[in-house]
C-alpha cells in the first residue's frame, strides 16, 4: 500500500513551486512590458479608475507572493494569498467576459496567446490547486499534533 504521508507533502511543495513560476513569469511578463501592460489596465472596463496604481500593485504582490512561497515560515500564508491573487484574477477575467462590451487584452508572454474562456480555466484551475494545497497541508498539520 502506498503511504499518503509521503506524497501529501510533495503535492503541496509542487503546487506552491507551480505558483512560484507561475507569479514570477507574469510579474517578470508585466514589467518587461510595462508601457504596454499599463495601456491595457487603462482600457479595462472595470480596472481603468485604479489603474495608475494597480500596475504596480500587480505584480509586485506576485514577486512578493512568489518570495513567501520560498520560505516555510510563511507557508500557509502564502498558500492564502496565492488563493486570493488567483481568486482577484478569476473574478476580473469572469467580470469582463460575462459583464462588460469591451473585452481588453493585458496578459502578456505565453498567457497573451489563450483565450478570455481557456484563460478561465486555467485560472480556476490554479485556484482548486491552492485550496487543494491548504486542504492537505491543514490535514497532516492536524494529523501530525494529534497522532
């Protein structure tokens, strides 16, 4: 029989690794781009009032995400805030595909090339693997004081 308490430790250390490349791929995207990537949060629909301090904002929470991903001190809390970015991104992406006329582009690098549908699912995607990540380090946290 395999024993889970050796793989719920790996999966949780893959997604945040996951995450760790995912937040410093687009920070990196957005700031080799920035010009760019500022016009396009201009012409959001939804984003265009808070613009002037979201393109910093952005990602420099992803560079600082990704850094708290790197230290187990901080791992639960970066587990949560990879879930919230993620959850930030989703409701913008479902907020300008189902609520507004206008549909902007302001991913860049390899994202740029998905669809406003697939970049969805990609995001939610992430977003289960956070709460998959928190589920089961939560678990053996709890299993490991009481056993």
């Amino acid at each position: 029989m395999i024993s889970s308490k050796k793989y719920i430790p790996k999966s949780a250390f893959f997604i945040k690794m996951l995450f760790v490349v995912l937040f410093l791929y687009t920070a990196t995207s957005k700031f080799l781009d920035f010009q760019d990537f500022k016009v396009q949060i201009g012409k959001s629909p939804v984003l265009s009032l808070t613009a002037d301090w979201l393109v910093w904002v952005v990602p420099l929470s992803e560079l600082l995400v990704s850094a708290m991903l790197l230290v187990p001190r901080f791992h639960f809390l970066s587990l949560y805030a990879s879930l919230v970015l993620m959850v930030g991104f989703t409701t913008y992406i479902i907020l300008i595909l189902y609520f507004t006329e206008n549909i902007p582009c302001s991913c860049g690098g390899i994202l740029e090339s998905l669809g406003w549908e697939e970049h969805l699912i990609f995001n939610l995607s992430f977003v289960l693997m956070a709460v998959f990540a928190i589920l089961i380090s939560d678990y053996r946290l709890k299993k490991t004081r009481f056993d």
